[in-house]
C-alpha cells in the first residue's frame, strides 16, 4: 500500500476507534488543533508513564517537576524567545498558501537525495550481483553531478540559516526554481520572520493589563525552578528536572495530522552538569534516549540520529532522533547541549545568582544543560503508524477475511484484556462479570456480549487489546477460559486463577523499563 494512503486510513482510523478526534469537530474543526479520544488518552497516559517512570523512578538524580503554563513576561525576554523564536515565512501569491522557506529549501535537499537513490536502483537492476554500491556513487557521471549540485545548495542554505539572511533564502528559492506544491507557481513574496509564540493579555483593566505569552516550550519553567529544586533536594550536579506539560507555537503551517499542532505536550529533561563535562553528557543522553524508542520493539533501523545544520541560539551541539513516518524519516525528539545560556540569562534578567556551589572545588558556577526533548503527540503518532497493520487471513474453511490490528506493544495498549460470555444466557454473562471484576483492579478491561464472538475479536484487534478472554460452558465445570492473543491469533485454555500471572507478565511496564 502506497505510505500516503496507509497515513490516511489511519487519521481515519484514529477517529472511528476513539483514539484521535479533530478539535471541536461540530464546527468543522480548529486548525491543527486535535482531541484525544477515549482510547487515545490512555494511550498517550501509557506513553508518559514509560517516559516518566524511565526518567525519574531509573535514575535517583532525577526528580520531576509541574511548573505553570503562565510565566512571568521577562522570562520570554531572558530565554531569547520573544527576540529569536521565529521561523523564516514565505507566501505563494497564486495560491495564497503560506510555507516555511527552509523548509521548501530542505524538501529540494531531499529530491536531489531521492535522485541519487534513484540512479542506484537503477544500476543495481542493471549490474545485478556484480553491484558495488559505493564505487557507483563515487564515480558515476549523472550521479557525481547531482551531487555537486546537492553541496553547493546544502552550503548556501547552511549559510544562510546561520546568518537569518533572509533576502539569500528567498533568493534560494527562487534560483532553484522552487514552485508551490499546489499551484505549481513559482509567484513568491519576499521571505519574512515570524514569531511563533501566542500571547495573550492578564489583567482586568486597560492600565493593567500586561502582556503575557503560552510557553512554546516547558523547559524554561525548569530553568526558572532551578534553585528551587536544587535547594529544597539539596540535589548534587549532575542531576536533572523532568517536566510533562503543555506547550504552544503558532506554526506557520501546521500538518501531518497530530504531527506538527499549535497546542501539544513536551516531555522534557534538563540535566544540570558542570560546564566542560557537557558535550560527554550530550553524547550519553544521545545513547540513552535511543534506547528508549528502540526497546518499544518496532525495529532498530525505524531510528536514525540527524545532527542540526543551524544551531539553537542557546546550542553548542544538538542532535534529533529521527522515526521513520509513513511519509519519510521525521523528528521525534530532540537532544541539546544548551551550555549555561539559559541560567545566565535568568541570572542576568532576574538579578539573583542562579549557581551551584561545589564542595569539593570549592567553586561556584552557572551549570551547563543538556536537554532531552521529545513531543508526547508525535511519539503517539510514532506508535499508532508504527502499530497499525492491516491482515488477509484465510478462514479455517478456506475463504478469506481480513483486518486492521493495532499490534500495541502490551504495555501501552489503552485496553489490555476483554472479557467476552460466549452467548448471554445460561449464567456465562454473570460468570464473565465475575472475572473482570476481579482484574479491573490491576488491568484496564473491557466487558462486550454484543455480537459473534470473530467480531468482538476484530473490534478489539482495531483497539489494539492484546488478550481476549473467553467464557464458555466449559467455564462452568472447571473453571477454565480461552485466551486469544491478538498478534498470532492463537488461542490457549487456562485456569482463571492463571489470568493474571499471564496478563501480568506482558503488560507490566517494569519489564520493559528493566531493559532500558
Ligand atoms: P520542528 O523542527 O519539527 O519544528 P523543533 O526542532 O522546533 O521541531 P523542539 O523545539 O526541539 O522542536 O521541540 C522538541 C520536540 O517537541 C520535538 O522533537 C517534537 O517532538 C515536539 N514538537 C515541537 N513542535 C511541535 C509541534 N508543533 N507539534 C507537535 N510536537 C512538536
């Protein structure tokens, strides 16, 4: 299946089983704005819990935080946010539609890449076995040529990030020749900044309102606490804050579903070390948070790293992990070596000394920071592209069916097991009761008698329930349920009194964190 239909079914997907809804959907929807249904909620409950237990409950220098959305106005001023959080704009005149320049310019990166790769698959038809990859792309012609084409537009571009040169940006644009995906025109304005921060007035009366802004990231309630946690922990360094919340960017163009939104959850980790040590711990926390997606199960190679071609203001070195989406290799989180900018410029703007006091060295000074920032709706969308699947199955009698199954790995599943009477007479709907509400204490379960016993199983296998339970006559006489497990389909017969200890085994997230 072509990967932009698979991304629609499963926005569709997402909607029909409860997991995402568009914002107030009876008005026809808020742009970029989503809701978590029912299902997706605990989803997204699951994937915080894995990120917060991995954080704060593995590592005893870590503690967690919850600061507000609101912050003082000077803190944008001493973060450089309301001087330098802008992405470069530029509208399209035939189709009014609005783009971000370097990101029209990276798009014509990756075509001459696809361009490259292309030549290749060509030539490995052609050679078969004899191919030798790497000496193709050092020496051939049409490929050394698209090449010199791809280093001379990444420096320019580099160049001009660095320096915001604006004027060389557009003039990039339009040497390329870049046309609008959707008017194919190439009718440009000039390009300008934009700032992506929202603001908002607090304050009753004209004379006292002062104006305030939603935090575009949640790390600067960190930074803000820091002596406060340090304090009152009296926490030694190295150690980190960890903080889940709410930020808000006024995006330019906001797209791919729950990918890029104006409103959406961060979760982020600031580690405080002395300065000179930053760049070892920048490399461990590159390291460590790798770990984390890849022990999720979908398979190492879905992850890449992608070092940042223009660095944050606040950034010495900085590096994405990068998910391999349906629609190409995208970010997920980012790790930064944020140096002491951020508690300077707070020690700066506040006039309170914001320093650690070393016993040992019997120095004091401004702690580096390296950030570990991962968006909780975009590691959800990781997940459920990850997890969706769609089945041919052949019946036991010959003739096919298929489905859609959302292969969770156990411990997120919004639901983990479902209780389902084989008929509802005969005392097995009571019987069923009797078991769910002995596991609702330790599992997410779902009681259903309505319909065939293969529908409940698809409904379930598109909610992503790992374990269905069973309750038939047999149940009466001995005590026994079947056990369908979702990903093989297979069933087992076992003891009620084994249920748990079974579900348990799969689901418990300790497991899972035991890896990392
Ligand atoms: P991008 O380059 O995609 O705009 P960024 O580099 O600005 O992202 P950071 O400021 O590093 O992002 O934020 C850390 C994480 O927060 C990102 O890796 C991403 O997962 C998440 N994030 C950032 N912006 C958004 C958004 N508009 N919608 C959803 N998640 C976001």
């Amino acid at each position: 299946m072509a990967q932009e239909d698979l991304f629609k079914k499963l926005v569709a997907h997402c909607k029909e089983y409860g997991y995402v809804f568009p914002s107030s959907e009876i008005y026809d929807g808020f742009a970029a704005v989503y809701d978590y249904g029912q299902y997706g909620v605990e989803l997204k409950n699951n994937i915080k819990k894995y990120w917060w237990d991995s954080m704060v409950l593995l590592h005893e220098n870590i503690v967690g935080l919850d600061s507000a959305i609101f912050m003082h106005p000077t803190t944008w001023k001493a973060s450089g946010h309301l001087d330098a959080f802008n992405d470069p704009l530029i509208d399209n005149r035939d189709s009014k539609k609005r783009y971000r320049a370097d990101e029209l310019i990276e798009e014509q990166l990756e075509k001459y890449e696809g361009k490259i790769t292309r030549e290749a698959e060509k030539a490995r038809k052609r050679f078969g076995d004899a191919f030798d990859e790497q000496m193709f792309l050092d020496t051939n012609p049409r490929v050394l040529a698209i090449r010199e084409k791809y280093d001379a537009l990444h420096d320019r571009f580099v160049k001009a990030l660095n320096e915001t040169d604006l004027k060389e940006l557009g003039q990039i644009i339009a040497d390329e020749e870049i046309a609008c995906p959707l008017s194919g025109s190439k009718n440009w304005t000039e390009v300008r900044q934009f700032n992506l921060m929202f603001s908002t007035e607090l304050g009753s009366t004209a004379e006292n309102t002062s104006r305030i802004y939603l935090r575009p990231e949640t790390a600067q309630g960190i930074f803000v606490n820091y002596l406060n946690v340090q304090k009152s922990g009296r926490m030694k360094i190295p150690f980190g804050i960890a903080q889940v919340g709410k930020a808000f960017r006024n995006e330019i163009v906001a797209r791919q579903f729950i990918f890029r939104m104006r409103e959406f959850e961060q979760m982020e980790m600031q580690f405080f070390v002395p300065p000179g040590t930053e760049l070892e711990w920048f490399e461990y926390w590159k390291s460590v948070r790798i770990k984390w997606f890849r022990t999720l199960g979908f398979g190492d190679d879905k992850y890449r790293f992608h070092d940042h071609e223009k660095l944050a203001h606040y950034a010495n070195a900085a590096s994405d992990i990068e998910y391999l989406f349906p629609f190409g290799f995208k970010e997920v989180e980012g790790i930064h070596s944020r140096t002491d900018y951020d508690l300077g410029r707070h020690q700066e703007f506040s006039g309170k000394k914001i320093q650690y006091y070393d016993q040992e060295t019997g120095k004091s000074y401004v702690p580096y920071v390296v950030e570990t920032s991962i968006g909780l709706d975009r590691t959800f969308l990781h997940v459920i592209s990850a997890a969706y699947h769609e089945e041919d199955l052949i019946k036991e009698d010959g003739s096919s069916d298929s489905r859609v199954v959302m292969k969770l790995p156990p411990f997120l599943a919004p639901i983990k097991l479902a209780v389902f009477p084989l008929t509802r007479k005969d005392g097995l709907p009571e019987k069923a009761r009797t078991i769910v509400e002995e596991l609702r204490f330790d599992f997410n379960c779902q009681y259903e008698e309505k319909d065939s016993i293969g529908r409940r199983y698809r409904r379930q296998d598109a909610i992503g329930t790992p374990y269905c339970i069973t309750v038939d006559h047999q149940t009466l006489k001995d005590d026994t349920v079947t056990v369908r497990y979702r990903d093989s389909m297979e069933q087992d017969r076992v003891q009620i009194t084994e249920l748990k200890q079974i579900i348990k085994d799969k689901v418990d997230i300790s497991n899972l964190l035991k890896q990392l």
